[in-house]
C-alpha cells in the first residue's frame, strides 16, 4: 500500500520546477526530476542546480 502515496507527484514540488529558468530546466535530468518530484530527498546533483532557487524562495 505505501506505493499509491508515490503514485502522484508533489504539486508544490512540480509548480517548482516549471518555474525555473529554462537554462537551469535544460540542465536537469528526467531522473533528477522524477526523484525530486515524488520523493523527499533531493538527489546531490539536482540540488547543486537549485540550491540558488532554494535559497531565494526561503527570503
């Protein structure tokens, strides 16, 4: 059963990523996107791409 909490992704999350730069989308990866959009953990390389969208939405 806890693989139907997976089955649908984030809103909060996907609304993030549609708003990013397109130069920094065009540098993501279906994977990167796919584990930051239905997981809780960041993957390492997704986040050295965000963190700077991160840290301006936290202000």
């Amino acid at each position: 059963m806890p693989q139907q909490d997976k089955q649908n992704p984030n809103p909060e999350r996907v609304a993030f990523l549609r708003h990013l730069p397109l130069q920094v989308k065009e540098t993501i990866t279906g994977e990167e996107a796919h584990q930051f959009m239905f997981e809780e953990e960041i993957p390492e390389s997704l986040f050295e791409k965000i963190k700077d969208y991160i840290e301006e939405e936290n202000k």
